[in-house]
C-alpha cells in the first residue's frame, strides 16, 4: 500500500481546486473541494477541483514513503503549463484482505499543504485535509501470507480533499 496513501495520496491532490485556467485564479481566500483518482502502480492520475477554482487535470506521485502506518508523499498537480506541488501525510485507519481474491481496501486519513506552484498557481498557498480510499490486487500466490503476493498490486486509490487555498 506504499503508494496507495500516498497518491495517496495525492497525493495528492489538486486536491486544492487550483484546476482554473491561467489567468483566472481568485486572489481570495477560497474554500475547495477535490477528487483525485491515481493509478496504484503508476502513481499517475486525473484530479478534478469545485469551488471557486475548478478544473481538470493531472497528478504525478513524486516521493512516496512508509512508515509502519503513516505515509508521507509529494505530489504534482498539472493544469494545463500551470502547476501545483503538494506534501501530504496520512495514516492508516482501516485495512482489509480479501483473501478469496486477493484485493485489499484501505482508507487513510491526513492532511495537505502547498509546497509550490508555477504560472498562475505560483503564489498559491494553502492546507487542508483528506480521505484516501484504495482498491488493490495482488495475485494469488501460496508460498506468500493468506496465499497472495501484494508486492506488485494493481487498483485504483480516490482521494477526497477538503481546504482552503489563497492564490
């Protein structure tokens, strides 16, 4: 799951909702309001912003680290040329192991801030927190623990992030 907070994670995030186009950023302190979706393998994904910002766009997991339950993660938000760089750190509050098919769901809790941004993100600031659900499969393999190897899983990790954000 060394990825899946993490882009977790994610991780990151436009989890800001600094998604708007160049140029149309609100100097105003703004509530926002983002959905990521990152592929665990990859650590690449779409995020999707509301708020007074709002847009689509891409992210890219940069640093992924674990620590027992904790994770910790860098990751890049793409808006077009603009872009936003986040940190985040959350731990682990569930996790379950399906072992009739090796799939794994973990929800992680933590926060977020803006670490740096270019274009018209390049004064944004900002922090806030998030809710980082996985999806993971292994394959089944019975020399492994409960008969599934998860050192090379596939899925899907859906961060929910919440904040507020001055551009």
């Amino acid at each position: 799951m060394r990825r899946a907070a993490v882009s977790a994670l994610v991780l990151s995030l436009g989890l800001f909702g600094l998604a708007a186009p160049a140029g149309a950023a609100d100097h105003g302190k703004a509530n926002e309001q983002a959905t990521l979706s990152v592929d665990y393998a990859t650590g690449s994904g779409t995020v999707t912003a509301t708020g007074a910002l709002a847009g689509s766009g891409t992210v890219d997991t940069l640093r992924s680290k674990q620590a027992g339950r904790t994770h910790h993660f860098v990751e890049r938000l793409t808006f077009g040329s603009d872009t936003v760089t986040i940190r985040a750190v959350t731990v682990r509050v569930a996790r379950h192991l399906d072992a009739s098919t090796c799939t794994v769901t973990e929800r992680d809790k933590g926060g977020w801030t803006i670490t740096k941004g270019t274009g018209a993100f390049a004064t944004a600031k900002g922090a806030g927190h998030l809710v980082a659900d996985a999806t993971v499969t292994g394959t089944f393999d019975t020399s492994k623990p409960h008969g599934c190897d998860l050192s090379h899983p596939t899925g899907t990790v859906v961060v929910q992030a919440k904040g507020h954000v001055k551009g």
